[in-house]
C-alpha cells in the first residue's frame, strides 16, 4: 500500500493524465512512494470509494464541483491552481497535495 494516494479529477480524466506522471516524478525524486491518479468526474465517487485517497484535487475546468465534494467527503479538496495545471507542474502540485494532507 502507497504511503499516500492522491487523487486529481477533471472533466475527462484526459488532461490530469499528463499531470499525474509530473506529480509521480516529483514523488520518486523526494522518496516518497504515493498512488497518485486521475479520473473523470463522472467517475469520482466509484474511485473514492475504491481507493479512498487522502486528499482529492479538482482540475479547473470542474471548479464548479469543489463545494459538492467539500459537503460530502471528510478529506481535503482543493482546485488545482490554475498556473500550476497550464504549466503541467507537477513537482508544485505535488507539495501542495501534502501540504493540504498534513
């Protein structure tokens, strides 16, 4: 089992894919072993459910989702910061989803 496990969700599951393998990276480089993945938001409830994450962080484009999932879960949610998502920083995307665990 992954020391932490950290879950992105956007419109498709698509666009985080590219970021997941950045915050990976970024995992590997700071020896920390974590289950990070993406999924669609059509999708959240099943992988929350399946994999409970720790911290669960919304692409831009489903914003508009942070306070329905903020009213149901008992973990951290958070929108991505925008700049950070463009840019496919994953190493900054990574921290922050620490930061926001704890």
């Amino acid at each position: 089992m992954a020391e932490r496990t950290i879950m992105l969700c956007c419109a498709a599951g698509m666009s985080t894919s590219l970021l997941v393998s950045k915050m990976q990276k970024a995992a590997t480089a700071d020896g920390i072993d974590a289950e990070i993945f993406a999924t669609a938001a059509a999708d959240a409830d099943s992988k929350i459910e399946e994999k409970h994450p720790e911290v669960l962080m919304l692409g831009p484009q489903v914003r508009y989702l942070e306070g329905q999932f903020k009213d149901k879960l008992s973990i951290p949610v958070e929108v991505i910061n925008m700049q950070d998502y463009g840019m496919m920083n994953g190493e900054k995307v990574f921290k922050r989803a620490l930061e926001l665990i704890g």
